[in-house]
C-alpha cells in the first residue's frame, strides 16, 4: 500500500455522483479535499479513480458495500451511506462520528458502511 496520510485532515474524499452534493460543503468546511466523480462513470472506472487520486469513495450505491468485490482496495477506501431517507442532518451526523473517531488506517483500503445508528467496518 502507497504512504498514507499522516492525519485524517489530509484525507481526500471521493464523491460519487449519487451522493447529497450538500456532503461536498460539510467536508471541505472542515478542512478536507474533495472531489466529484464525473456523471455516468462505471463502478470500475470509479474505484480506479478513487486509486489514482489517492481518495475514500463516499457512496449510496450499495454494490460497493460487497467486500467479495472490492476486498483488495490497495490505496483507497469506500464509505457506503445506507441511510433512508437520504436525509442531510442524518447523513452529516454519522459522518462527523466517523471522522471523530477513524484515522487514516482504518479508513485506507477498507470499506465502511454508514447507518443511522453508526457505522460498521465491513473490511
């Protein structure tokens, strides 16, 4: 696995395009990188580009919860929203507890999953 970032603030996020783009202001107001994956971009083509810029996908798309698929990230990680309604207060709140509580280790080349309640490391 490439170098990883020394503290969670140098973390760069991955947008995918089905995620709130209201998620894009919550992380860069507090410091973070963040990206949009380009609209209508294949599952493939988008874990390939979460690799090339180094980047933790944010997604609603439950395929990228399958740890059978994407089990061998290398250098990125996939954080999968499973909140329904997709509601901006739910969603923001379990993404704060997440960012409080990970470090670049455990968030690189692992796949997370986000619920109401809090969220589960699936790898």
């Amino acid at each position: 696995m490439s170098t990883l970032p020394k503290n969670l603030k140098d973390i760069a996020f991955l947008l995918d395009e089905n995620v709130d783009i209201r998620i894009t202001s919550f992380l860069k107001n507090k410091g973070y990188s963040v990206l949009r994956v380009p609209a209508g971009i294949k599952n493939g083509e988008v874990i390939a580009l979460a690799k090339k810029e180094k980047s933790i996908l944010l997604t609603n798309d439950k395929d990228f919860a399958n740890p059978l698929l994407y089990f061998n990230l290398q250098s990125s990680g996939i954080v999968v929203f499973s909140i329904h309604p997709p509601d901006i207060h739910k969603l923001t709140s379990v993404l704060e507890q997440l960012l409080a509580k990970s470090t670049p280790e455990n968030m690189y080349g692992k796949i997370l999953l986000i619920e109401e309640k809090g969220f589960t490391m699936l790898t």
